[in-house]
C-alpha cells in the first residue's frame, strides 16, 4: 500500500520551466513549495526576457539554469518561439508555468504544450483581463471600478489573451484597501499560496476539459495539503 502510494507520488512528479519577467515573488513561492515538498515537481530551468529580472539571482542561487531570451532578438515570432522550444526539449520540460511574464507566448510554443501551460492573473477573470492588463494596470483598473471583491485566477493558456479554461480562483476582500498599491499587496500574498496548489491539482489530478470548464477526476489530493 506504501509502495504504491509512493509510486503514484513518484510518477507524478512534473518537469516543469518558469518564465518569469520581474520581481519573480511567485517563482520563489513555488520553489518553496516544491522544497517543502508540497509540490510533485521540478523546475528545470528559468526562462526570462528580461537580464534585470530578480528572478535570475534567485534562480542562479538555488542553481536553476537561466535562459534570457528576448523577441526583439529574433526576426519573427516564430524564431523566438522555436529557440524557447530548444530550451524546453532539452531540459524535457513537461509543463509551462507563467510567472509574471510579460511577453507573448508565440503559437508555435502554445500549440506544443496544449493544456500544459499555466498562467496566474491577479484579478477575477474574465473580469479585469485581455491586452495591457497586467501588473498593477490590473489593481488600478479594479480600484477605479470600485469593486469590494478582487482575487486570484489560475488559468491553463491558450491562443486567446487571458481566456484559457479557468482552473482555481480565490476572492479576496478589498474594500479596505485605500489605493491599488494594497489591493496589489492583499492579492499577492494569496497568489502565492493559491499557485503552488493549482499546480498540485493540475499535476496530480486527471482532468478533462469541456469547453472552458475544468473537471478534475480526483478530488482528494494524494499527500500534504498544498
Ligand atoms: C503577479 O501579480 C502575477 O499575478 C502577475 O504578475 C505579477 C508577477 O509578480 N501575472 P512576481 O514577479 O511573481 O512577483
């Protein structure tokens, strides 16, 4: 009976690559929960656009390899998407994870990892998402629409901006919060602990998706809580 559970924990564990622009706060809570072990994965490298990111010292201190690359390097979208696509075979990455990465996914790398890529926005979508929403241009929109409830959506990615089958979400309450700086604050702190489990669910679980709903087959979660 252990053995088998931990074969299944085992064969679960996800060979995973982190594109990350910026600060890189939820790259480091991932990592941290994969060391806690709380997440069946690995991450195999760190791929940025961005040579200032402070992703990359992290990164190069846990000794994950980095990769910055960047489109305006490449004549054509497709030549960027075909040289991530080297990285990402030769380090068999197996799922894509979004962390706060501000380029444009090129189809050619969405359609190699159809439902294994993964994106976290900081607002309830489809609500506050779509071309130019990110960052803090997402708080400030919520506040100046003076909505009470904002929150986190982890979302599978597909060809359309922010419109990938929706796979957690969590509403945090911001009518306290005086300015889109704490909205900003209040909503990060959850997306690193709602990240860490989506992930968890989306690599232990089966999951079927019909139109933009996903199904998991298994509800309860093999192992620690996430
Ligand atoms: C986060 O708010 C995330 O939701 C959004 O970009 C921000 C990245 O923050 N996609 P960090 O680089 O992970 O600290």
């Amino acid at each position: 009976m252990l053995y088998l559970l931990l074969k299944i924990e085992g064969s679960s564990v996800k060979k995973i690559a982190v594109f990350a622009s910026g600060r890189g706060s939820n790259f480091q809570a991932i990592y941290r929960h994969i060391t806690r072990g709380e997440l069946p994965a690995q991450i195999q490298c760190l791929i940025t656009d961005n040579f200032r990111a402070g992703a990359i010292p992290f990164a190069e201190k846990h000794r994950i390899p980095v990769f910055v690359l960047s489109p305006k390097n490449f004549s054509s979208p497709e030549d960027f998407g075909q040289a991530l696509l080297d990285v990402l075979a030769r380090f068999q990455v197996e799922w894509i994870v979004l962390a706060g990465y501000l380029k444009k996914i090129p189809d050619n790398v969405v359609n190699a990892f159809p439902n294994r890529m993964v994106n976290i926005h900081p607002a309830l979508l489809p609500a506050f998402g779509g071309k130019g929403m990110y960052g803090m241009n997402v708080h400030r929109a919520v506040y100046h629409s003076g909505a009470q409830v904002s929150g986190v959506t982890i979302h599978l990615v597909n060809q359309e901006y922010d419109a990938g089958p929706i796979v957690m979400q969590q509403a945090v309450d911001i009518s306290g919060c005086r300015n889109p700086e704490e909205i900003a604050a209040k909503v990060l702190e959850v997306e690193h602990q709602l990240y860490p489990r989506a992930l968890k669910r989306l690599f232990i679980s089966p999951f079927t998706i019909t139109g933009k709903r996903v199904e998991f087959h298994q509800l309860e979660e093999i192992g620690k809580a996430g």
